[in-house]
C-alpha cells in the first residue's frame, strides 16, 4: 500500500499531521499497539508514542523505517505537484 502526500496550500504542522494521522490508522487497522512498532522499530517504549502525539517528529531514516513496519510506500509532493521523494511499500 502506498500513501501519497502533497504539501500543496498546507501548514507545517498540518502537513505533519496529516502524516502522522494516516500511520496511525495503519497501525490501528494491522492492530498493532505503539509498543509493537517500537520492538520492530529496536526504539524505545515510548517513541512511538511520542511521534504519535506530535512530541517529537522522527528522522527521515526513522520514518522510512516506521512506513516498512506498517507494510507502507510513500510519495512526497511539493506546492507544484512536483514528486520530491518516492518510498516502495515492501514486498510481501
């Protein structure tokens, strides 16, 4: 599965959010809890949590490696539509 994101007419923090909202919901529907994604992750217990609540904002390599756990690709568009980055979902 891939998510596609455009930063286009969006806030910082609105952009942010809508990523965040859309992990999330992944993990809810692969009933995952946050604890799950930090073992798989090799993070701490509340890093998820933290990324989750808006706390912190994961490094790229972190997000990255929290979209592979969640079984997701990725692709990052600018104002203009431009795709600025591409992630593939892993294969099963």
């Amino acid at each position: 599965m891939n998510l596609t994101f455009n930063y286009k007419g969006k806030s910082k923090e609105d952009f942010k959010k809508e990523i965040i909202d859309k992990l999330v919901k992944r993990r809810k529907e692969l009933n995952m809890t946050q604890e799950e994604v930090n073992q798989k992750l090799g993070m701490s217990d509340s890093q998820v949590a933290k990324w989750e609540t808006g706390k912190r904002v994961p490094i790229l390599f972190h997000l990255l490696c929290w979209l592979d756990v969640l079984g997701l690709g990725m692709k990052l568009h600018d104002n203009e539509g431009n795709l600025l980055a591409s992630t593939h979902a892993p294969k099963k």
